[in-house]
C-alpha cells in the first residue's frame, strides 16, 4: 500500500500545478499517511533485528555464565518496548486518518479537484 502510494504521490507533486487548489490540500493529507506508513514500517524493520540482536546477547550470555563476561539486555528490552509502542501509536493514528478519507469521501474530493480546473 505504501509503494502504491508513494508512486500516486509522485504522480501528483508533477501534475499539482495543473489542479485546483484542494488538489494540494488532497496531496498534502496523502503525503501525511504515507509518512505514518513510512514510520510505521521503520519499527517493522528495527524491532526483529532488536529482537534478534537481543536473542544472540542472550544465546552469548547463556554459554559464558561467568558473570564478567555477561551482556544486559535491558536496553533492548526497553527499546523494543517504546517502539512497539510507538508502531502502536502510529498504527492507530494512520487508521484514524484513512478513516476520515472515507468519512469525507477523499476519492471524490480528489476527483473533483481535477474536473474543470480551469473554472
């Protein structure tokens, strides 16, 4: 949805001057999802390699149990915890959005803005 999106927001930044202004107002709102999209999949991608990171500290630990050796996971541990919340938040904030797309008919608004933009 995202790669979709980003190649639509392309296609409008080089086509805005040619539209009414609700057309920008229409690209602005797109380029505001794509951002939470785009955060979004930034914590898809960090939180397994955290996790994965965290579970290697975790497999040295086990098999060096002097405890000068050992490595704390406790900062990984806090990290994968802010940023599944943060996903969380983000998640939430973009469905409230594509929610009002719909809720204010964001198909037709930018349909409409592209109909007789020379009125």
């Amino acid at each position: 949805m995202r790669v979709a999106g980003k190649q639509l927001r392309y296609l409008m930044e080089v086509s805005a001057v040619a539209f009414k202004p609700e057309f920008s107002g229409c690209l602005e709102e797109l380029k505001s999802v794509l951002d939470l999209m785009g955060r979004i999949h930034d914590c898809d991608v960090h939180i397994p390699r955290l996790v994965s990171f965290q579970e290697e500290i975790r497999y040295f630990n086990k098999n060096h149990a002097e405890s000068a050796s050992r490595i704390s996971t406790a900062a990984l541990t806090r990290m994968i915890r802010v940023l599944h919340n943060r996903r969380t938040t983000l998640f939430e904030t973009m469905a409230r959005s594509l929610s009002k797309w719909k809720e204010d008919d964001f198909k037709s608004r930018l349909i409409t803005s592209m109909q007789d933009a020379d009125a």
